[in-house]
C-alpha cells in the first residue's frame, strides 16, 4: 500500500492501529486495524492500491456523497469502499487463508466524490493507485479533518467482512506500520 495522500505531502497518524479514541475492543472490534491521517480540509485522498468501486460494509451502494457535512455527529462518514483487482501477500485473514480484500476511505467531504469513482461504478473499470477519490472533510462521528483507511477481507459472499485486517505501507518507513504522533511522508504518486 501506499499513504493516502499526496506524494512529498507529510501527514500526522492521529490514531494507528489499536488506537485510544475508536480503533480498539471497547469502542469497536470491526476497525482494530485502522489508521487515521490529519489532513488540511479540501486535501486529496488517493487509493493506495488498485481496485473496483464496490458497496461497503455500511452499505450496499458503492460510495456515500452528499448526505454528510461536518456538523453530523452520529451517523456514517461520506465514503468510498474499494475492492482491490489482485490478492496479494498482505491480504491474510484471521484464518491465515489469502483472501479478496477491500479498502474503507472515510470522513470525505460532502459532494467531493470524484468524477473517475463516479464513473468507474457503472463502467467497472479499476481506479489505479493516486487516483483521487474524494477530499478530506470531518464527516460523520470525528474530532477533526482527517482521512481513515482500513481493510477487509471479503466475506465469502463477495462483500467486505465486518472486520479488519493488519496491513502496512510501503511508504511509511521502518516496519510500515504507522504509529500515533508520528509524520508520514507519502510516495504516492497522483494519477489522472
């Protein structure tokens, strides 16, 4: 994988895996795996891998865009959900079996879905990695502008499980695992 935003753009992980405020066993099980990057309002999100625009695990439709602005407290974040073309060495399941996974882009401002994700859910067609989905907001229950990424595993039915998996990125330095407090500077090179 690749960070989620731009490359030569350094990012705060405001919340890693495990993490104090949502990303652990007593607020959730379903995204233990899951970090949060803090981005200047409007800031691209890019894929971090290849994949299909697919209905999410909140969801049956592909993306969520235009029912959230930042003053909703309660309720789910404007999103895109991704399911990557290829199964990879990452993609290992509680099971320890390979599986489909699938990518969860959260907290996107209201209306800002862009035209490539819009058309490649009626076309098919793969969004490659630095593609731009959406632009970073505070959507849906958050503190601050930020975007969250996490991955699934497919669920045997051709859907996201409702849980996470472990996952890092190539550009995060060391073991590419992410930690809290910490800045990241992407490599993730912005096509289209």
């Amino acid at each position: 994988y690749r960070l989620p935003y731009e490359k030569g753009t350094s990012a705060e992980c405001v919340q890693g895996n495990h993490g104090l405020f949502s990303h652990n066993a007593i607020n959730t099980t379903v995204q233990l795996f899951a970090y949060d990057f803090s981005l200047a309002y409007g800031t691209e999100i890019l894929a971090m891998r290849d994949g299909k625009v697919v209905g999410g695990i909140y969801t049956a439709d592909p993306i969520e865009d235009g029912t959230e602005d930042d003053s909703a407290t309660q309720s789910g974040a404007n999103m895109v959900t991704l399911q990557h073309t290829t199964i990879d060495d990452q993609d290992v399941d509680a099971d320890g079996g390979k599986k489909t996974t699938y990518a969860t882009y959260l907290h996107g401002a209201k209306g800002t879905i862009t035209a490539a994700v819009r058309a490649a859910i009626t076309s098919g067609a793969v969004i490659p990695k630095g593609t731009a989905i959406m632009h970073v907001d505070s959507t849906g229950v958050s503190r601050l502008n930020h975007v969250h990424v996490d991955i699934r595993p497919d669920d045997g039915h051709g859907r996201p499980n409702n849980y996470t998996i472990p996952f890092v990125f190539s550009d995060a330095g060391g073991d590419g695992v992410p930690t809290s407090q910490h800045y990241y500077e992407s490599q993730n090179v912005k096509v289209g």
